[in-house]
C-alpha cells in the first residue's frame, strides 16, 4: 500500500471563536477521486479550504506528501503542493509565482 499523498489528521479548525471541524480524518492517494457529501454547515467548503491551505488549522495535520504543512502561510503551501503534486500548467504554475 503505498502511502497518501493528501491526509488531514485529527484535524480542528475554526472561524473567530466557533469551531466548525471537530477531529476531521481524510486520505487521498495519487489519482484517487474523493466527493465530500453532506449538509449546508457540515464543514465541505472548510475541509477544501483547510487541504488547499488557505485556512488555518487549529489543531491536527495537514500532510501533503508526508510533509506536515500545518501551520504554513498559503502562498507556501501552495508551491510546496506545485512541487510535490503537479497538475498545473507550465503557464499556470509560472503566473501563480509571479503573483
């Protein structure tokens, strides 16, 4: 088996002092299809945003590649994810880094 290349573990995050995701475990493998299904308010867009990483974890792992980038500003995040997982463009990923 090999090993994910996206996990989130045990991960909390919150908006100003309401915590919206309690303990949140998610494995994505390389080329593997993942659908978050369920109701207004149960932390779909939260958990997108959090393994995007432009919202911060309160507690818990965000791994990319084994990496844990917890706690790393967006715009790191986002080329260590460009480096570790390509899937942009040549164009794309040169005016993302431009920016």
């Amino acid at each position: 088996m090999t090993s994910p290349l996206l996990e989130l573990r045990g991960v909390r995050a919150a908006y100003d002092s309401v915590t919206v995701l309690h303990g949140v475990d998610l494995s994505v493998a390389a080329g593997q299809v993942v659908a978050l299904l369920g109701p207004n308010g149960a932390g779909k867009t939260t958990t997108l945003r959090i393994a995007a990483g432009v919202h911060p974890v309160q507690s818990g792992r965000l791994l990319l590649a084994g990496a844990d980038l917890a706690g790393a500003p967006p715009r790191s995040t986002s080329c260590l994810a460009t480096k570790r997982a390509p899937s942009l463009s040549v164009r794309r990923t040169a005016l993302f880094l431009a920016a």
